[in-house]
C-alpha cells in the first residue's frame, strides 16, 4: 500500500513539473521582415501583433508558424502577410481551418514553404 502511495505522489509530481507551453509575443512594426521571420522559424511559432489598417487604434494579433505540425490537427499552415517596419505584406504563415471537402485534387493538407 505505502509504495503504491508513492509510486502515485511520483506520478504526479512528474506530471506537473512538466514546463508551461510559454509563446513569445512580438510587435512587427517594431522589427524587420527579415527579423520578424527569423523569429518565428527559431521558436518554431509565435503571436504576431500589428495596428490594425482599417480600424483606428485596434490592434491585431494572430498566432504565426513555420509549418502545419505546429497547427492544430483539423488545421493548416497558410500564407499569411503582417506588417514589419521595412514592408507592408512580410509573408509568414498562418493557421487556418482545414477542410477536406473544399479540396478537389491531391491529397491531405497542403504543404506550404516558410
């Protein structure tokens, strides 16, 4: 009974000290295209924020990845543009919902280069 107690309190303190999934947060019209990039390819995703075009004020923030195994199952990685101080569409990627119907030729989720 005592090792199967410890053998629990083992388990569990395994379980949480597994470290937090933290994801860095960058302006990107405070970085270049190119610095905004390699960031993202280095941490593999991050969340990307940037003033809004058609509204006053708002920001907008999105989560940016360097391939689809970095996005949900039923989602896939897109190209997507953000803002940068050096250009107006720094292309990254995006995840975005994936629909297999909406496909008519090949197969799987498309495979989209950094």
């Amino acid at each position: 009974m005592r090792s199967r107690q410890i053998a629990m309190m083992t388990l569990a303190a395994t379980l949480l000290a597994q470290p937090a999934l933290a994801i860095s947060r960058y302006n990107t019209t405070s970085l270049t295209c190119d610095q905004v990039r390699q960031r993202v390819i280095n941490e593999g995703a991050a969340i990307l924020r940037y003033p809004s075009t058609r509204v006053k004020n708002m920001t907008l923030y999105d989560r940016y990845v360097t391939r689809n195994a970095m996005c949900d199952p039923h989602e896939y990685a897109e190209r997507a543009y953000v803002p940068t101080k050096d250009a107006a569409r720094c292309p990254v990627l995006n995840c975005q919902d994936y629909d297999p119907d909406s496909r008519r030729t090949g197969f799987g989720k498309p495979v989209i280069r950094f």
